[in-house]
C-alpha cells in the first residue's frame, strides 16, 4: 500500500530495441527536482540499450524434480506392501 506517495510514470513508445514494443519506468518518490529529466531519459535509455543487447538472456526456471526418484518410490511402496501383508498374517493367525 502507498501512502502519501504520487507515482510517476514514464512511458517510453519507441524503444529502437528488437525485443521491446514499449517500456514503462516507475519513478521513485524521493528524486531530487533539480537535473531530473535529462538524467532520467539518459538512464532509461541506457536500461533500454542494456536490456536489448545480447548479454541478457531469458531467465526460466529449472524443471521440477521429484522429491525422489523412481528407484526410491519403488522400494518405499515394496517395504509398504510387505509391512501390510506381514500385518495381515499376525492379524489371520492371532
């Protein structure tokens, strides 16, 4: 939740980028009013350019892996099975 807090937002249209239609920069509340616009273009270009260039790479997550393996879940399903079928006998002769 913000309180007491305008945010500003910079839209930029054209990027120039190859990967990037558009992009929109939100503006922290605390900036000093003096030097602000022409360092804040400078900046959002300079992001731009970075974001676009050839060093990023998309991030995406390693693929799940099961808590255990399929060796794992077979002996924990035979130790399972045995342990019902030994409580079914001491059940059938007691």
């Amino acid at each position: 939740m913000l309180k007491g807090c305008k945010r500003n937002i910079i839209m930029v249209k054209d990027t120039g980028s190859p990967y990037f239609d558009s992009a929109y920069f939100v503006l922290k509340c605390d900036l000093p009013a003096s030097g602000r616009d022409t360092d804040i273009i400078a900046e959002a270009k300079r992001m731009i350019d970075c974001a676009s260039s050839e060093e990023i790479r998309a991030v995406t997550a390693p693929p799940k892996k099961s808590s255990l393996s399929a060796t794992a879940w077979l002996a924990a399903s035979s130790l399972t099975l045995l342990f019902v079928c030994a409580a079914l006998l001491v059940f059938i002769i007691f």
